[in-house]
C-alpha cells in the first residue's frame, strides 16, 4: 500500500535579486514620468507633455521587463547548476507538495489514491521525506 510523502522546499537569496530591483526602479520613474508630464499638460497647456510622459512610460515598461526577466534568467540558471538561488520565478512559489510513494507524482493532501499509477494511500497521518 502506497503513503503520501510529504516534502519542504525552499531557496536561498543571490545577487539577481538586485536586477529585480533596478526593474521595479525603471517602473517607478515611468510612473512618476507620467504624472510629471500630466501635471505639465495642465499647467503650460502643452500637449507635447502628454506625449513625452507616454513615451517614457513605454521605455521604463520595456526596462522593467528586460531587467526582470534577466533577473529569472540569472535564478533558473542557478538552479539548473545546483546553485543555493531565492529569487522569486514567475508562477513559483515555497511550499510543500505532496508525492506518491510508488511513482513520485504530485498528489493531493488528501487523495485516495494516485491519479498516476493507481496505487491506494494508507489512511492517516503523512509521513515526512523518504
């Protein structure tokens, strides 16, 4: 009979942090370009303001992606090398999972049996890693 495994993940942090940070920076001053050049449009009536505070949010979008998706670059590398790596992926997240004990496949908590290989869980408490 098959047991739920239950397992912790969880990384360290690294320099590629800081390239998420230059990305949020880039975003913050588009943003701020853009009310900047609103409060010009108001103020001298000038619509070339309004152009300007556009085009600069444009430039600080396209450099927040760029920085932000080298800063993911950087993280999956070091993980793909067994590097210790924290930076946050998109769409990941720590946490706990919870593996089948015949196949290795991802299972529910709270699962009967494997959807994978069939095999029927002991009822109770989960075991912790094999």
């Amino acid at each position: 009979m098959a047991r739920i495994i239950t397992e912790s993940f969880a990384d360290t942090a690294g320099k590629e942090a800081g390239l998420a940070v230059v990305a949020r920076v880039f975003l913050v001053l588009g943003t701020i370009a853009v009310l900047l050049s609103i409060a010009l449009v108001i103020v001298r009536a000038e619509f070339f303001w309004l152009a300007y505070g556009a085009v600069s949010m444009v430039f600080c979008t396209a450099y927040y992606m760029i920085f932000n998706a080298l800063s993911e670059i950087i993280a999956l590398l070091k993980r793909l090398c067994g590097l210790p790596c924290n930076a946050a992926i998109s769409g990941t997240k720590t946490g706990t999972i919870y593996l089948c004990s015949q196949c290795r496949s991802m299972t529910w908590a709270d699962s009967v049996k494997c959807e994978k290989c069939g095999a029927e869980f002991e009822t109770g408490e989960d075991s912790g890693p094999e």
